[in-house]
C-alpha cells in the first residue's frame, strides 16, 4: 500500500508525507524500535533511489527529509543520506531545521556535518538560511576547525572561504 502510494503521489504530497513521519516520530515519546528504524531506512533507500533517476521530479521529497534528523536512524547514516538529499535537490527550505542538526551531531562527527553544510550552503543562493542560522554555521565550522580531521578542517576552510566570497565574513576568525 504504501508503496502504490509513492509510486502514485504527486511530488508535493510525497514530501509532505516524509516531512510529516519525521515530525510525527521525532517527537514521540518512545524511542523508535529496531524493526521500525530499518523499516524507515528502508523507505528513505528506495525514496533515494528513485530519485536518482529523475531528482527534477522528487525536489519536495528530497527537502523534506531534513525533518527526519531528530530520528535515531544512526547518526552516520542520516548524514550520508543528507547529504545525497541536500546534492541531488539542490535547494532546500529546511536550512534552519538542517543546520540545528548538524551542530548537534558537529562535534561527533565533523566531517560528515561539514560536507552537510556545503551543500545545503550550496543550496542557500540567496543566504537567507546563512544569516538565520549564524551561531549553527559557526558551531559547525569551529567543530570542523578544531577537530583533528585534516580533510574536516580542509572542508571547513575552503566553506570558510565560500562564505566569504558571498559577503559572509563573519566566519573568517575561524580560520588558524
């Protein structure tokens, strides 16, 4: 059944129903069971896939699934997932929800939540989510920045940079 219905569904209902299972379970009271987080992996693999082969046609789908990061999926595999979702869609309107993630997850992991933020800085072409989310961008820069991943602090200093280039200069005292 639910497979019928994402091969049905318009585009825009497909992202408002992964949008809605990530605020629905994010705030349960209960902790997802193993069966229910594989089985959500699973819908988010064959979502992804699909939209590998025409991401034009899955934007909504693809944005919507910032909402899933609050979600105890595995923090490395909600990353890479994001990440795939943030490239292929190559626009977001979650960039305030996204970035909170990340900075939660930077210090664990800062070279997955550094690539993240690439794209969804990327993703930002008018800077709207940069200057709403000034104190996340920094928190995940400066996890990146002191970690001791080169290719994570490599990744942070040429995002640095980006940043600057678009007039963003207020993370440039981040760099050594």
């Amino acid at each position: 059944l639910l497979a019928r219905f994402f091969d049905k569904a318009s585009d825009q209902l497909r992202g408002y129903a992964i949008g809605f299972i990530g605020r629905a379970l994010g705030t349960a009271q209960q902790p997802l069971s193993p069966e229910v987080a594989q089985r959500l992996k699973t819908l988010w693999e064959r979502r992804l896939e699909q939209a590998r082969s025409a991401p034009a046609g899955s934007i909504d789908e693809l944005v919507n699934f910032g909402w899933w990061l609050d979600l105890e999926l595995g923090d490395a595999w909600l990353l890479d997932k994001l990440d795939e979702a943030l490239t292929l869609a190559k626009t977001t309107h979650l960039f305030i929800i996204v970035a909170r993630a990340l900075a939660r997850l930077a210090p664990q992991r800062p070279h997955e939540a550094v690539r993240c933020l690439a794209a969804l800085v990327h993703a930002d072409r008018d800077s709207l989510g940069i200057v709403g989310s000034r104190q996340q961008v920094r928190m995940i820069l400066a996890s990146a920045m002191t970690s001791g991943d080169p290719e994570a602090r490599e990744l942070a200093t040429a995002l640095i940079h980006r940043l600057g280039a678009r007039g963003q200069l207020e993370f440039r005292d981040l760099l050594p």
